[in-house]
DNA sequence: GAGATTTCTTGACAAGTGTCAAACAAAGTC
DNA sequence: GACTTTGTTTGACACTTGTCAAGAAATCTC
C-alpha cells in the first residue's frame, strides 16, 4: 500500500529519491495524525495540519493530491502500525492467563498511551459511512483488526483446550464494542474506564470459548 | 428536557404560544435530523439543513442560538423515538424464544428502516469525543440505550428462569458492538446484514445468562 | 381597523475552507 | 557554470460557513 516494495527495482539514484518523498509523506502524515486525533476529522483543515507541522499548506497539496487523498494516506499508515500491537504477546505466551493478562495490558495500555488514535479510528470510521470515498480502507483496517482479535481468541482457546464458540466477527464486533466505550468513556472518567474495561474483558473472553 | 411541563403554568393564551415555538423547534428538528441523518454531522450545515426543510435559513437561527444548540436539540429529541422501542416486546413476550425473536426482528427493522438515523447516532458519539459540548446528551442517551438493553436481558434470563453474568455496561457494549458492526456494514451489504446481525446475536445471548 | 408583537425573509459580514498557480530556492545533471 | 528538475513559499481564487441585523409580513390585542 504505501509502496516501497516496487521502487526497490529502479536505478539506486531514483530510489533514493521516492524514498526522499516517501519520507516527506510519513513525516506530514504523522503530523497530521496527531492533530486528526486532536481535532478529529471534523474541524481539521489542511492548514491546520500544515500549521502543526514544519511545513507550509503548499507543501501538504504538493504530495498529497488533495484532501482525502491526504487522510486515505494517513489512515493506511495507521494501520501498519495497530494490527500487531499484540503479537508478541500472543506469540510468547505460554498459558491462558499470561495470554489474557498480557493481552489486557497492552489493551489498556494502548487506551492510555494513544487516545487520540483511537478517537480518530472511531471517528473515521464513523465518517466512512458518509463518505464513500473512506469505505476501503476502513474495511480493511476493520479486516486486520477482526484478524488480530481472532489470533488472540484462538490462541487463548488453545492454551485452555477449548474451542471459540463464535466466529471471527462477532469476537471482533463484541470486543470492539467493549474497548470502543472505554474509547468514549476515557475523556470523562481516565482513571477508572481501563480498569472497568479489563475487569470487562476478563468477563467475556471465558464466555467465548468451550470444550 | 425538552420543556413543556413547565409552561403549562402561566396562562392559556401564553401556553399555546409556547406550544407553537415548541412545534417549530420540532418540525426544524425533524427535519434537520432527516438531513443530518444523510450527510453525516461534519457535511452539514445550517443552510443545508433549511434548504431541505421548508424554512429559509434565518428561521433557524430564530428558534436556536447556534447550531450546537440546535444539534443539541435534535439529539435529544432523537432520544426519546429510541429508547423505547423493544418495550413492548419485553412486556408481552411469554417465552425467551418469544423475546428473541421479537427482539431480533424489531432490531432488524430499525436497522433498515431507520439507517440513517443509527448512522447519525454513531457519528455524533464519536463527534462527542472531540466536541464537549454534545458530551451530556450523548451520555444521557447511552445511558437510556445501556437500561433498555439491560430490560430486555433482564426479561430474558426470567424467562429462561436464569440470571444475566454480566453486568448492565457490558451487555450494553457488547451488544452494541454488533448492531454499530451491522450499521457500518449496511451500506455495503444492505441485503446480508440483517441475518448476518440476527445469527450473531441468537449465538451470543445466550451467553450472557447462566443458571 | 390601528398599533404592537411576533415571526419570517433577505442580504450582508467576517472568517475559514480546499485548491491552485506563479515565483522562488535547492539540487541534480551535463 | 549554465540548465533542467525538484521542492517550497506565498498569495490568490472561488466558495462555504456560522452569525447577525434591518426590515417586511403575519399575527395578535384592544
């Protein structure tokens, strides 16, 4: 997606220089990232994104084609970076508790550390059905992350002997649902809603297996 | 809220006078909601909403001071059409295989008939994490979502003579999960969903309740 | 029906938006 | 070192936004 893989063919001179673009964009997507997550996708202009940044508003219309294209762009890099947050976790695991205690861990953790992450993720989300032109890559961003879940929920159901006893996108949408209110609820409440949403997950995750 | 108790004191000739303010503001607000409902929070605004209705856009600025006031309005006029309307089902199903389906179909046809709606509810939530001033009504509503969800899971484990195992937040958040799963997921398989929610409920209500 | 009040229309405003293009600077090429 | 390419700044454009105010129209009061 965010194509690097291709322009390793080309002369080293040229790959450098997509490189040196590439670069650019990472730099101006992480920037406005952040003031997404601030401001959500509502009330964030482009020059607002330019302003938060060291770049001037040209500079943002000079790699991006236009606004969505902006966004789209951002939402593809964000992705690269949440769908794996638990590998290790799930990979190094050795029983069903180290699993689920690792796994709420670097939930809650993940919910304190990058809030405005997940806000836009929400929001974004939300927009995408209103504006078509989202739609694919919020699917696929959903797609990874129903994936994700589902490793975890298969490998906890291993390490008990069990089976899931419901299929992928339920695990998802019902794990979603309860990490999305914590999500919502941490503005008015942040030192309480993680614990809520661990001792809430610990709840669920049993009902979702069986011998 | 939405105050007409209060007016019912002061003479008649006032009364109606009030009433009339009353039934505009709502007429406005039926229709900015059919408006909202289509563009979404971010793509709508007040001209917008006066040219889909039939009031010039200095009418509206007349019966609301701003448009968060408006908004505001429509949100919670919104609120009190919702929260009602499995009651009747929780009040006169006789079996647990009654409730369900009841329920089931009743959230099936809202899920279709009122779209845009559901759509609007899910965009102001996350709006609500960037904008404080939605923050009280939208937890006012999520809290009326949250008891109706509790009713129904309450009738249902009396009637399967059991006891919920979660509690009120949770079974809120998980079954919410899957309804704004369905309600993202219409747009692009308006014809699958509804069974594709339907089943995924029937597997997970069960689970909610234990003798 | 005259006069006062409420309701509505219209037009304007300041501010902010996405987009773009022309001028300028830097880097790379021969 | 001249010339082309690439990157950046700046300022402008057409447009939309929320807000408001002045006045017309409708309604009510006596």
């Amino acid at each position: 997606m965010i194509a690097v893989a291709s322009a390793a063919e080309e002369r080293p001179a040229r790959v450098s220089g997509i490189d040196k673009i590439e670069r650019r964009r990472v730099a101006l997507a992480e920037s406005a990232l952040k003031t997404l997550g601030e401001l959500g996708y509502a009330r964030t202009s482009l020059r607002e994104i330019a302003n938060n940044s060291e770049f001037t508003h040209g500079v943002v219309h000079y790699y991006f084609r236009d606004k969505i294209d902006l966004i789209s762009y951002c939402v593809r890099y964000y992705k690269t970076k949440c769908a794996r947050r638990y590998d290790e976790v799930v990979e190094t695991a050795t029983s069903a508790d180290e699993l689920a205690t690792g796994f709420l861990g670097k939930m809650t953790q993940t919910l304190v550390e990058e809030t405005p992450m997940h806000k836009l993720w929400y929001d974004l989300r939300a927009q995408s059905m209103f504006e078509e032109q989202l739609r694919p890559d919020v699917e696929a961003i959903d797609q990874l992350l129903e994936e994700m879940i589902w490793r975890i929920l298969s490998r906890y159901a291993d390490l008990t002997g069990t089976t899931p006893t419901v299929d992928a996108p339920t695990a998802y949408a019902l794990i979603d649902g309860l990490f999305e209110q914590a999500v919502v609820g941490y503005a008015a409440n942040p030192e309480k809603v993680p614990d809520l949403l661990t001792g809430r997950l610990l709840q669920v995750l049993p009902k979702l297996v069986a011998a």
